[in-house]
C-alpha cells in the first residue's frame, strides 16, 4: 500500500477556506492534511473596522478553523510557521517542532509596515492594525481609557487612570487607514451617547464631551492612488465628523507622547493605530525562499513557486510574478478554488490552470458613519446604500464558510466565492 503524501497548508487565511473545505477531496486524492495556524480562529479583515467600531461583534467575523479541519478528518496544529526548510521539505514551527510535507501551500498573511516599538514611559501605546484580532484588543483599550477618564464612571478607593485619551491617531492614508479612522470615531461617539442616556432624570444640559479627536495621518495624500471622487467623498464624511486629516508628509516617529512627522510638525496622541500598508509575512526572506521586490513568496501563473514546484501560495504573502496584486482581500477570496483544483492537479500530475488576474473590483470602504463609498468601474458614490451592500456581501461570505466549520456541505464547495 503506498504512503499518502503530505499536504499540509500553512496559514488558514481567506486564501485556503475553500482548500479546508476540500480536505476530503484531497484525502480521496491520496493525501493526508494538516493545518498550520497561530490561532484556531480565523477572522474577516473585510469586517474587522466595523467590530472596532462594535457594530459587529468577534462571533461576527470569524471562522473556527479547527472544527472545520478536523471534522473533515483533518489534522490541525496551533503554532506560527517561522522557518522552511525547502530543501528538506520541512516547516520548522515556533516551538521547534518540524513538519515534513510532499506539498505545502502557504496563506499566512501579512503585516502592517514599520510600526514601532511603543514608547512604554511616555506614550503613545501603538496598534498595529494586523492581525484583525489587534483591533478587538483596542476597542477594549479604548473603552477602558473613556471609562477611567469618566468621573461617573470612577470606582471609590481607585485612582483615576494614568492617562486621559484626548487624541487617537491613526497612521496609513490608504483603504485600511481611512477605514480605521471612521469607526474609531464611531466608536467613541458611542460611548458619548450612551453618557447622555445614563443622564438622571431632570438634568438637561449635555455632559462634558469625552470624545477624543482623531487625526488621520495620510502621508503625501489621502487615498492618493484613487480618483478624486472617492477622496472628496471620504474627506466628506471626515468633515461631518471631526475628524482632521493631515497630509503633505510623513510620520517620522511615535514616542514622548506624541507624533513626529519628517517636516518638524508634532501632534500630541495617546493611542496610535498604524495602518501604513502592509507587507508579507517575513519568513520566506528569513527561509532564503524565491521571493519578490516585497518579501512575497513568488509564484507564477499558477501560484506555484517555479524553483519549487511542490509550494504553492496565495493572499498578501506572495508575489505574483506576472501582475503585481493590490494588497487587499479580494484576490485572496478569488484565488481560492484555483489553488484547490491546481494542488490536486499537481498531485494527479495534470495540467495547472492560470490564475486570471485582475486589479478590477468592486469597491466598498466603510466610513463608520453608516454610509460607504462605492468604486465600480467608472461609477462612485457614497450612500447608506452602498454600506447596506458591503453589508449583504460580507455577511454571504460569513454565512457560507461559517456554516462548513462543522462539516455542513451546505453551499458546496465548488460554489462561486463572493468577490
């Protein structure tokens, strides 16, 4: 009886949900499957500004990835990858331990771009914004400051907290930043309106506004690589709000309790969100694996590496030789059943299939204030409407994949994917 080789998929990022859900099609194919991943969750980045903002919460937005591995007889292992040996075709794992696989596909993501150590005596306390995860632990942060510079809301016996948020920052004028800084404030308005609801009776003047200022620190120009409309309509939302925005130059440093941009202006800030754009996971740099001009494992037309054949990848984390990719989560979606049906043809030693790539998509960016801006082809707006629809299609994709975390076939695995 031959051995069954080894698939095993580092990373269960947005580009390998379809490929879990295709265990047993490659268990039929001949393969045993294991799972790599840091955490047993996996959460939507698509949704993750709006559970800062609390208007989803974290059962929203995310997937267990471990249910849906091993209830299709799977194997899974709650570790980051931090070294592969090609040459020995082995993952080397945080706590040492070594992984032998005959095919491995990688999607394990990205990071934000040089956010810096937190200056822990003076501030400000920095929050990158990968993993999503981060910005569930800021939303608590952020309540808990609010909380403690709120008189009402002292505990008798304790002092008041060291720090009174006054300023959040955000760094990163891109999709992400924008997106950050629109339900950060939405977040603290929030809480302003329920301080207003906790009034006693008979008391009619408003409480003292608690609400910190945020500033958008937007580098040469906000959404700078997106037509004009779309940045007058996000600007536009911005001014509704408060919300300043700064451009023209760079931040240059976040410590002593402020922020420093390269033309000398300082801006006081207790939190600082950083948002600057991402880059890949910096194992494959760290590996010595083919990579491209970002760090990205780089594979072909088919999403495979062309010196190794038997890696495959998808997501942030590559590099896509024949077109560079945006880095946003649309790609990784699509990509999904290409890497399914190219892993097994590989296996059955088949022709692969190219990977269509294409830098056109719908695009939805929610400003926290119950509207969105909408790109589609040469058609931009901004409406409640459009939010209702980034809404519709995040929450498809939610209902789709949360649905086989427990083996449920429903929706098929050979459906289309949204996106």
């Amino acid at each position: 009886m031959n051995t069954p080789l080894h698939l095993v998929l580092a990373g269960a990022g947005h580009a390998h949900l379809t490929a879990m859900a295709a265990i047993p099609r490659f268990i039929k194919a001949g393969c045993r499957v294991t799972v790599v991943n840091p955490s047993h969750l996996h959460y939507y980045s698509g949704m993750g500004p709006g559970m800062l903002a609390g208007t989803y919460t974290p059962e929203d937005i995310r997937f267990n990835v471990r249910n849906m591995v091993e209830s299709r007889s799977g194997t899974f292992v709650e570790e980051p990858v931090i070294r592969v040996d090609a040459g020995a075709k082995k993952l080397i794992l945080a706590s040492g331990k070594e992984i032998s696989y005959d095919i491995c596909s990688f999607n394990i993501g990205s990071g934000v771009t040089n956010a810096p150590q937190a200056d822990e005596e003076q501030g400000p306390e920095i929050l990158p914004v990968k993993p999503i995860i981060n910005l569930l632990a800021a939303r608590d942060r952020i309540k808990e400051l609010l909380a403690r510079s709120d008189p009402s809301q002292a505990v008798p016996g304790e002092p008041a907290g060291p720090t009174e948020l006054k300023q959040i920052g955000v760094v990163g004028g891109g999709p992400a930043g924008v997106e950050i800084a629109g339900n950060v404030q939405a977040l603290v308005a929030s809480m302003d309106r329920l301080d207003t609801l906790r009034q006693p009776r008979g008391i009619t003047a408003p409480p003292m506004p608690r609400e910190p200022r945020i500033t958008l620190f937007a580098g040469s120009r906000m959404l700078g690589r997106f037509p004009q409309k779309v940045q007058e309509l996000t600007r536009q939302s911005f001014r509704e709000r408060a919300i300043d925005i700064v451009e023209g130059a760079r931040v240059k440093e976040a410590a002593k309790g402020r922020v420093l941009l390269d033309n000398g202006r300082e801006f006081p800030c207790q939190l600082v969100f950083w948002a600057s754009g991402v880059s890949p996971n910096p194992v494959f740099t760290e590996s010595g694996l083919p990579i491209g001009g970002d760090g990205g494992l780089l594979v072909n037309e088919f999403l495979q590496s062309p010196e190794h054949p038997e890696l495959f990848g998808g997501g942030d984390c590559i590099h896509f030789a024949p077109l560079p990719l945006d880095k946003v989560g649309v790609h990784a979606v699509r990509q999904n059943p290409l890497l399914v049906e190219n892993i097994l043809a590989h296996i059955q030693g088949k022709p692969l299939t190219t990977y269509q790539a294409r830098n056109e998509y719908l695009l939805l960016f929610n400003l926290g204030d119950g509207t969105a801006v909408m790109r589609h082809k040469r058609w931009i707006t901004r409406s409640r409407l459009a939010m209702k629809l980034k809404n519709f299609i995040d929450h498809r994709f939610m209902r789709r994949f949360q649905a086989l975390e427990q083996g449920n076939k429903k929706g098929g695995v050979g459906t289309r994917v949204p996106g």
